[in-house]
C-alpha cells in the first residue's frame, strides 16, 4: 500500500509543520530556500537504483472495480483515470486505490481518453479541467473535470451524490488529496459529444490547442480544442489508424497498414512516411524530435520524426507490442505486450565526445528491468513518470508499480 504521507521530511526546518492538519507543508514548488537539496539528492539517488535494481521490488497496488476489460488510462500525482470495456470511465486515488468517481456517457467501450493533468494542484476552490475520451460507438465525448474542495460537513458523510453524467462517493476515503493541497471531490459534466467518425475512435491526444483523433475507418480528424469544430481530416492509410502522436503542429499516424505518417495540423499535408516495421502498428508516442513505435512484429523502433532515420530497434517482446510510454529527459521508455510483460527500456543521445559526428550516431538502448505476472492475461495501456508505472488488462484489473514508496521528496521529482 503507498504512503499516505508525502513530503514531510525534505522541508527545513519541519518542526515548523507539526501541528498542521495536513499530510504536507503547505509549500510552494518554488520555494528552494526551504528545501533540504542534499536529502532531495539522496532520495534521487534512491529512486534511480529502484528502477534499475534487477533485485529491487515496487511496492504493488492491484485496483479492481470494472466489470470488464479495461482499456485505457491516464495519470497524474494525484489520481488514475481508466476507461473500460464497461462503457464507463471511472476515477481512482492513486494512494489507496479507491474509486473516487464513474463518469458514465458512451454506449460502447471506452478505448482511449486523455485528461489535463493536475489542473488542481494548489487549487483552493473550485476548479474546472478538461478529458477527452473514445469509443467503440463511434463518438468522442468531451468532458469538463470539476474539482471541489471537501468541505467538514461532507467529511462525516456516507451520502452518494450525483454530478450530472457522473456518480461519485462523498465519505473522505473517496477523495484524493493533491501533492500539495486539501482533499479534494471530482466530478465530470459532458460538455460535447463530437461525431465525425463513422468507426470505432482508436486513440487520441491533445495539447493546448488542437485534439486529434484516430479511428478504425482508416482516417484522423483534427479538432479546435477551443470551438470543438473539425478543422481537417487526415487521409492516407489503407488500414485502420490504431494509434496517433501529437507534437508542437505536427501529428504521427501509426496503421495497421504497417506505415507511419507524419503530417502538418495546420495544413493537413503529410510529411513524411515511415516504413520499416514487418507488420502492422499497434502503438505510438510523439516526444520532441523523437517517434517511438511499436508493432505485430514484437518489435519497437525509434526514430527522428526530422529525418525519417530509425535509430534504434529494441527486440524481446515475443508478441504484440500493444502499448509504449516514453519520457526523453529521463531517457526512459516503458512498453507493455501480449505476451503480458511489462519492461522497461533505456535510450539515450550520445554524449559529446562518444562519436566524431554526434548528428550521425544513433544513441545507445538496451534492456533494464522486466516485470512479469502483474496480469492474468492481456495488457492494454500503460503509462509511466519517475515514481511510478500504471498498467491496464482485460483481466479487469490496474496495477501501480510504486518506486517512490518511503521516499518523502518524491512529489518534486515529477
């Protein structure tokens, strides 16, 4: 079970906090005159070797609550939010593991969602985020997240209270607590529903201004985030898109064609094609100058999206490669397949110095953890940062691997 405390001890001097009601000092990220940098550097330090001890264990949290598979999930420091065969969407506290919240508005699975991460850290009132989420039936359902403050009187409730197009249990153990703040209640309003899909919606991103979807009926379609109208349609696979990136203006399309292609949003023109995978492209990720693909061939391939060049292949799964996550500063990547292992990757840049032409060397990758019977069977998703993986399987369960357990300064890492 992870902590319930959070970074109590890298705060100087702490005997200022220890009559305050909450787990943590009510400090601000940008106070580095009170933090304790050799306690942070130690307890870096100890993170780091968790990763990449072969012989270290995570601490496991294994979350049940769908009555199906589930297919989908995004996270952040306070919460998990999961998308399921059950046609519903449903909120978790990333410490305990109890569901906070179901949001209930497709009529089919719920394949994919992105939401905006911590939008309420800090937050003193009542805060509003955004989600997006894809179906089977064709549709993406555009969400406002609403964060509320627990309030005294709701903390001696058993009551349930409904929010619009969501349920949500009102005891205190039903609530998350953010890195730095009070608990706090989350429900969800279905704000729009967008229709210009005529298969099922595969996978999407957003950024700040854009939302980008990929369907089964072989297309992309890119939407304004602000005015939710379509802006163009993305056309050139032969196969249904299974996966899209989306990085500053541009967007990579992975089919089950076998291709990848790169296209300009603004334009809707297409870039660049990649091929160089023996079979179809379940998964993608999209980070600064580099596109990480994974595919029906076991393998997964990096490549520079400016230049087409594959950098690296990293070969042991031994079947499908069904989903990827990737983090460029901390050189980590971790992919999850059928064959239900989850293993982390190490890819880095050459360092100045290692070649005598650093534009043309490829980097380094290799093999550094792999964990194994964390599912009864398939995995879909999987999702990373630098203290924890979260994993999703058709055998209706969540999984948390949690590195930073004991460590109290771990919230400032992320």
């Amino acid at each position: 079970m992870l902590k319930e405390s959070a970074c109590t001890d890298v705060f100087v001097p702490s005997e200022k906090f220890a009559g305050s009601a909450t787990a943590c000092p009510p400090v601000s990220r940008k106070s580095p005159l009170m933090l304790d940098w050799r306690r942070l550097y130690r307890d870096r330090a100890l993170l780091e070797q968790r990763w990449r001890d072969p012989e270290g264990e995570p601490h496991v949290l294994r979350i049940d609550g769908h009555r199906d598979s589930v297919y989908c999930l995004d996270f952040d420091s306070s919460r998990i939010i999961t998308g399921s065969r059950d046609r519903t969407i449903k909120v978790w506290c990333i410490k305990t593991g109890k569901c906070i919240a179901t949001f209930e508005g497709h009529t089919g699975s719920v394949l994919c969602l992105k939401f905006e991460r911590d939008w309420d850290v800090g937050a003193d009132g009542v805060v509003r985020g955004f989600m997006v989420s894809g179906s089977s039936d064709c549709t993406v359902c555009v969400w406002d997240l609403i964060s509320t403050p627990v309030t005294a009187g709701e903390r001696n409730s058993d009551s349930t209270i409904t929010h619009g197009s969501s349920r949500s249990n009102s005891a205190l153990s039903n609530v998350t607590t953010g890195t730095f703040g009070a608990p706090r209640r989350v429900s969800a309003e279905l704000r729009h529903v967008l229709r210009g899909h005529s298969a099922g919606v595969l996978d999407l991103k957003m950024d700040e201004r854009w939302i980008v979807t990929c369907s089964k009926d072989a297309l992309m379609n890119v939407y304004d985030r602000k005015t939710l109208t379509l802006h163009t349609v993305l056309s050139g696979h032969e196969g249904p898109v299974n996966a899209v990136g989306l990085e500053n203006g541009r967007a990579v399309s992975a089919s089950g064609d076998g291709k990848m292609i790169l296209w300009d949003v603004e334009t809707g023109s297409c870039i660049r094609i990649f091929e160089g995978h023996e079979k179809g492209l379940a998964c993608i990720e999209f980070k600064n100058d580099l596109i990480l693909s994974g595919s029906n061939d076991c393998t997964i391939k990096l490549w520079r999206a400016s230049t087409g060049e594959c950098l690296h292949t990293f070969a042991g799964h031994t079947l499908l490669v069904r989903a990827l996550y990737f983090e460029p500063k901390a050189g980590y990547i971790v992919s999850t397949s059928y064959d239900r292992s989850v293993r982390v990757w190490e890819w880095r840049e050459p360092e100045v110095g290692e070649s005598p032409d650093r534009s043309k060397s490829k980097g380094v990758g290799r093999l550094v953890r792999e964990f194994r019977n964390l599912h009864a069977s398939h995995i879909f998703d999987v999702k990373f940062d630098v203290g924890k993986i979260v994993s999703t399987s058709h055998d209706q369960k969540i999984v948390v691997l949690d590195f930073s357990y004991g460590i109290e300064g771990a919230p400032l890492f992320t």
